[in-house]
C-alpha cells in the first residue's frame, strides 16, 4: 500500500480528532442490506514459509481436488485449530 502523504496524514489526524457527531454523511448513504457483506474480504494474514512432510497419499488427495492444495492444507489446519479452541472454551 501507498504510504500517505503529509497531507493525507495532516486529514487524516484532523479527522479522527472529530466527534462522530461533528462528521458530515449527508452524501453517503446509510447501508441498511448486509446480506452481501463478505467477512474478512480485505483481511490477508501473515504467511511463513515452511518445510511439511506429508504421506504420500495425503498429499495426493489434496492435489487431486485441483489447483490450491496448499491454500485446502492451510484451511483444513484453521479449522483443526478452531475445534481445538472452541472445545477447551467449553471446559
């Protein structure tokens, strides 16, 4: 991303130094519909480099899905983490 200039920066900090009362929406619409919002659209985590050893025929299922093994690797480890979270909050 572009790094702001003193300007933009200068706007910037007058803006936030606003009451959300004092900022002008006249000419932005309220949105009412978020049924088409998409969670985390924007939001990229940190990706580290590694070396995994996988069995053969693992690593083979997940290549036989098509393109973005890695990407299947990654969301099936999120998901493993997330039960794993969510089942020591119940404890």
């Amino acid at each position: 991303m572009k790094k702001a200039s003193k300007k933009q920066t200068k706007e910037l900090a007058a803006l936030a130094a606003l009451r959300d009362d004092q900022i002008d929406l006249t000419d932005l619409p309220e949105v009412l519909d978020w049924s088409g919002a998409v969670v985390g659209k924007y939001y990229r985590p940190i990706k580290k480099s590694l070396t995994i050893r996988l069995d053969a025929d693992v690593l083979a299922w997940l290549k036989a899905q098509g393109r973005g093994y890695q990407t299947r690797i990654n969301m099936l480890l999120r998901a493993a983490m997330k039960s794993r979270a969510h089942g020591r909050k119940a404890s």
